[in-house]
C-alpha cells in the first residue's frame, strides 16, 4: 500500500502540481536523457564509418557528416539544459551565441539530408551514370548548399537582433530574432516537404524500372536491386527524422492556442514534442541497427571491443556477400 500511495503522488505532484518552472527542468531533464543516448549512436556511425571502407561511399559519408552535426546539436542543448539546472537567468543574446549556433548546424544537417535524397533519385534514376560520380562529391554539394542557407540567414539575424532580454526557455527558436523566426520555419519545412516529395519520385522511378523492360539488362536490374536495398534504411532513417520534425512543429502552434500554462494536458503535450525534437537528432543509430545488417554487425563489434583504442583500428574486411554496394542495405 505504501509505494502505490507514493507513486499515486508521484504522478499527482508531476501532473497537477509542477510549477512552470520545474515544468521547465523537468522537460530538460528528459531532453538530457534522450540526448545521451543520441550522443552515443550518433559517436558509433562516426566511428563505424572510419573503420569500415564499405560505410565509406557516398550515402555513407552523409550519414556519418548527419551523425556529427546531430551530435554538435545536442551538446549545443546540453549547455543550456545544464544551465536551467544551475537557475542560471538566460538572456537573448547569450542564448543566440549557442542556439543559435545550434539552428545553423541544424540548416546543414537538413541540407545534408535534402542530398541524401536526391542523391538516392540519382542512384535510381541513371544507375550507370551514379556510379561514375566520385564520392566525394554529394558531401561537398551539401556543405555548399548548407553554407549558402545557413550564412546569409544568420548574418540577417544578428543585422535583426533585438535588445537584450530575458527568454523563459532557451532553443533553437526563441534564440532567433522574432522577426526571423518565422522564416526559419518556413525554410525547414520547405527542406523537408521536398526531401519527401524526393523519396516519392525515387520510389516511383525505381517501381516503374523494376516493372519495365530495362530489367532486361542484367547490370542494370542489380544496380537497382543494390539501390532498393540502400533506399530501405536511409528512407526510414530520413522519414523519422521529418516526422518528428513536423510532430514537434504541430505541437507547438497548439500550445500557443492554449492559455494555461500549468494545466497537465500542456504538460503532456510540451513532454511529447521536446521528446520529439531530442529524437529526431537522436535515432539514426538505433534506425541503423535494426533495419542494416551490416551496420548492426559493426555497432555489435564496436560494444564486444575490451579496450577503447581497439575501434579505430580500421578494417577492409568484407561483411557480407554484398559489401560492395551502397551502405543501409537490409
């Protein structure tokens, strides 16, 4: 009778009777947890890609740049969870130093991600033509392009920045000027529509190939066959990532329809979207290490391993039959 009374008032006291302000540490406190664990899978993808060759190809490169600047995000979000624990008073322009930092690693990460994208459209469309493209290449692209969004639109925000001031909660959003913030809502939700829109056509190109007479050619057809496989992983991987992008930003236009800040439906709702947000830079190594087989067997190599330098001894060893072919393959 005694622990079910005290759980009872466990969850009456977090749901009925938490202040906004423990409201807040607690919301950080679970972004914190979930931020470990995404700092630890986002670590083993850069690793595993600097062991293993096979992970070195163009798809792969991607997913382990996504990996370091999904990384640089969450330490960005550590100092300020750590911060709301110290009670530390977070002024605008303090805050922008490091989220704001933060929102244009995130602009590169996207735009890593929108190249992911066109290059699996690519793979699918001219097989024979992808494969001549260096791997070098898609990355270079996306930092390119990540840099030409990223500059210009930080640049305006601190030519916009307004005068210093106290914010209730420091992120991504409330570092940016107010003027700007809607803006950059608009650029990643731009950026995402057209990611999805991209693994459509992809999907479409690669159903209609598998369904015309061009299987005919045997090159072709396992060109193809290799590319459907790498798809499955990145897809899931990419639409995880827009899904709770999309979650979080529906979240949030509700919560400013509500006026009670402290009523426990507003709590629930704020937990589900700051989980929402920690996870969408968080689970690509877990989305790797159920749907990969080769990336499953490196992750496993890397937790067997006794002594920490033993996981940058890099390797060649072929682990599979299809080693060769573009990482995320089932």
């Amino acid at each position: 009778m005694g622990s079910g009374s005290n759980a009872a008032n466990f969850w009456y006291f977090l749901f009925f009777e938490i202040s906004e302000y423990d409201d807040v540490r607690s919301h950080r406190l679970i972004m914190g947890v979930i931020s470990v664990f995404g700092i630890y899978g986002n670590l083993n993808i850069i690793i595993a890609t600097v062991r293993k060759r096979a992970f070195r190809n163009k798809s792969g490169l991607i997913i382990c740049t996504v990996a370091l600047y999904d990384n640089v995000s969450l330490l960005c979000s550590f100092s300020i969870i750590i911060r709301t624990f110290r009670g530390v008073v977070i002024m605008q322009h303090e805050c922008f130093k490091t989220m704001g930092f933060c929102f244009a690693v995130q602009l590169l990460s996207i735009c890593a991600l929108l190249t992911l994208a066109l290059d699996r459209l690519i793979a699918v469309s001219f097989p024979c033509w992808y494969t001549t493209i260096r791997g070098w290449v898609p990355l270079f692209f996306a930092t390119v392009l990540g840099a030409a969004i990223s500059i210009p639109f930080m640049t305006l925000s601190i030519v916009n920045m307004e005068p210093d001031h106290t914010i209730p909660v420091c992120s991504e959003g409330t570092a940016l000027p107010r003027s700007l913030q809607r803006y950059g809502n608009i650029i990643f939700f731009t950026i995402n529509i057209s990611i999805i829109a991209i693994y459509f056509i992809a999907y479409l190109i690669l159903f209609w190939r598998r369904a015309s007479r061009s299987m005919a050619d045997h090159v072709v057809s396992a060109s193809l066959r290799i590319h459907e496989r790498a798809m499955k992983s990145i897809a899931v991987f990419v639409f995880v990532f827009c899904f709770s992008w999309f979650l979080s930003q529906l979240l949030a236009s509700q919560l400013r329809m509500v006026e009670s800040g402290t009523s426990p439906v507003v709590f629930v709702l704020k937990l589900v979207m700051i989980c929402s947000i920690s996870f969408s830079y968080s689970h690509c190594y877990y989305v790797y290490f159920w749907t990969s087989r080769d990336y499953r067997a490196a992750f496993l190599e890397q937790l067997r391993c006794a002594s920490g330098l033993k996981i940058f001894v890099t390797s060649n060893i072929v682990m599979s039959s299809r080693a060769n072919a573009p990482v995320g393959h089932s």
